[in-house]
C-alpha cells in the first residue's frame, strides 16, 4: 500500500479550537511585527488584498480521472466548510494573505473525514510556526513550541529555492521597498499635520521686536480665520511659502515605491496607486480580466490546485474555475454559446446552466447537435 503523507484513519489527540486560534490573550497575537507594519503601506495593502479577493473568490472543484477524460467529482467536505470559522471565501483568503505577506502558509489538520482524507484545516499565524531544519529532507514541524504529529502541518510554500522548504518572505526581502514607502506617508502625514514650514511669512522693512510680532501674527490670524479684510499697515507683506520641490519628493517616492510593489506581486502598476509606463490600453474590460489572469492570477491558481491537490485521493485533483472571473456581454457570451454548441462542447442544457436557467423539458436539451447539421443551420440564416 503507498503511503501518502496526510492520510489517516484515526486522531490521536484531538484538537480544540482554542489550540488553534488560542484564548485571545496570546503575546504571539498581539504583538505587531513586519506582516502587520507592511500592510500600513497602501501599495502592498492593495496587491495583497487583489490577489487574495481574485483567488477567494473563484469556485473551487474536484475532479475525478477517469482514463482520459476528467469528471467532475462531488464536492468534498474540505472544500466545502474547510475552516471552523469562516467560509470558504475566508479560508482562502487567510491562505493568500500568508502566502502573499510572509511566503508560506501554514495549514494544521484539524479534522479527518471517514474516507481518511483532510475535512478541516486550520490556517496557522506564521510567526508561531518554526521548522526544526530548513535543509532537511523531512521537516519537523513546531507549533508554539510543541512539536507536531508527522502529517498535521500542511505546508504551502510561495517563493521557494533549492535545497529549502520554506518559502522567502517578499516583506522580509523587501524591506528596504517597504520601509521607504512607509517613511513617505509619515513624512507627507508630518509635513500636512504638524506645519514642518511655516505656512507664510509677514515681511516688513521695519525693527519689529517680539511682542510687535506677536501682536502682528495674532491680528493676521484673527482676520484671515474670519475671512475678513486684513489691514497690516507698517509696509508689512504678506508672503505665501509653498513646498519647496526638494522637500516635495515624497510624492514622487510614493509612485516609485508602489510601481515597485506592483513589480515584487506581478500586479498592473495603476491597480495599487502606480503608474503604466507605456501607453498600452485594454478596449475592453474582458480584455483587461484576461491579462490579469493569465500574467497575475494563474501562477497562484496552479500552486493551490497542486497543493489541495495533495489533499485528496490520487485519483482526483483540485481546480479553480477561472473563467469565472470572465465577465462578457450578452452579445458576445451568446455568440460563445453558440459555437461552443456548434462544434459539439456543450449541450443546450448545458449552456442553459450557465445562465441559471433550467434545462429543458423531456431531455429536449440533452443531445449534442452533429457539426453538419449546425453547419448548415448557420447557413440558412
């Protein structure tokens, strides 16, 4: 009999939801490290929440190899409700949100179900989970300082190298990227709030000694707060500063800093506060949803899909239903319709499901029109 690493047929010990998500009052929880500050920043705030929304968000399925076609398989329980708390939405999400930030996602097996197969897995916070050796050919894996079972942790890596397991942190690599980006804000947020230059300046040829200038400043401001006439008198000026160029670069390290990020996730650059170096445009909506599947989302799709993979039987695998991000017009998704009917892909029922539609009565929608006949239907009209 092989051996599959996550298979088993009885628990040990069981595993509570307080030794997972603890009592709350955890100094492991509570304190704030780089995964938190980094998401202060609004560039790496907005790649990880796109990635982790888009990949949440699509349908997740399991199919069954039968020779060489693939069915569809029923819904297994871990697809299902795969999280004690939360939806599926949010189980996915918490696992792009690790993945995206610190590298890896750390998954603890909670639940079996009766075919011996994962039901529940909880998402685990990167900062209590340590490996025993990086370079070892088999892991021993560390919750809180308790070792764990050989087959609780499931383990998905991002980045990886070879010769280790663990994945690299973008955060930690980056941080300098980062660091940057988050010294900005806090220089724009100084600048605005506590007033590093003096707003204007009251010019006068005149000796005005301390409290003549105290005196001047009060009755400027007392006018101009009631946007009233100002009289000065005294040949006194009035000189508005404004934000010298050098000292105005931070608004250029933003842009800078967020094209950057967009680099590091591979995410159009104006999707997180960037901007597009050349003049490409999409004329579609569709068209934009295409790039950004295939040059974005699709890497982080074929990682997962192998990964859960490795949660379910050999005989079955894990997919994502992309094209359910698609989003066409009635026009064009009925002229697909059509030819998907007409080169034999889809039935009428078939397609009619696409719609939410319900199939036709006496199994009229069931069959698959023959190429000739479609053919020559397309003709006549």
């Amino acid at each position: 009999m092989r051996w599959w690493p996550f298979r088993r047929t009885a628990l040990k010990r069981a595993i509570s939801y307080q030794d997972v998500w603890g009592s709350g009052s955890d100094p492991a929880v509570l304190r704030g490290g780089s995964q938190e500050r980094a998401l202060r920043l609004g560039p790496v705030y907005a790649a990880t929440r796109l990635l982790a929304d888009s990949v949440a968000s699509l349908p997740l399925k399991s199919y069954r190899a039968d020779g060489e076609d693939r069915l569809r398989a029923p819904v297994p329980p871990l697809f299902r409700r795969p999280s004690a708390v939360g939806t599926r939405y949010d189980w996915l999400h918490r696992c792009m949100t690790s993945l995206t930030l610190r590298g890896n996602a750390y998954g603890l097996i909670v639940a079996w179900g009766p075919d011996g197969w994962p039901s529940q897995i909880e998402w685990l916070h990167p900062d209590d989970v340590h490996i025993e050796d990086n370079l070892a050919a088999v892991p021993v894996w560390y919750y809180k300082g308790r070792r764990l079972e050989d087959g609780q942790m499931f383990h998905v890596p991002a980045y990886t190298v070879p010769g280790q397991i663990l994945g690299l942190s973008p955060i930690a690599y980056f941080a300098t990227t980062t660091e940057a980006g988050l010294l900005a804000n806090q220089f724009g947020r100084d600048w605005f709030a506590n007033g590093s230059t003096p707003s204007a300046v009251l010019e006068t040829d005149m000796v005005v000694d301390r409290d003549a200038a105290t005196i001047l400043k009060a009755r400027f401001k007392e006018a101009a707060q009631g946007r009233d006439v100002v009289a000065l008198g005294n040949g006194v000026k009035y000189r508005a500063i404004s934000v010298p160029a050098n000292e105005s670069q931070f608004l250029e390290t933003i842009k800078a800093t967020a094209n950057q990020i967009a680099a590091i996730y591979g995410v159009p650059p104006e999707k997180v506060g960037g901007e597009t170096g050349g003049s490409l445009t999409y004329a579609t909506v569709e068209q934009n949803s295409i790039d950004l599947l295939t040059w974005t989302l699709r890497p982080w799709l074929a990682r997962l899909e192998d990964a859960f993979s490795l949660l379910r039987p050999p005989t079955e695998e894990a997919r994502f239903n992309a094209d359910a991000m698609l989003r066409t017009d009635t026009l064009t998704r009925y002229q697909a319709h059509r030819i998907s009917r007409a080169i034999g892909l889809h039935n009428i029922d078939e397609l009619r499901r696409m719609e939410d539609e319900p199939p036709l009565p006496n199994g009229l929608g069931k069959d698959y029109a023959p190429l000739g006949k479609v053919a020559r239907d397309e003709s006549e009209k």
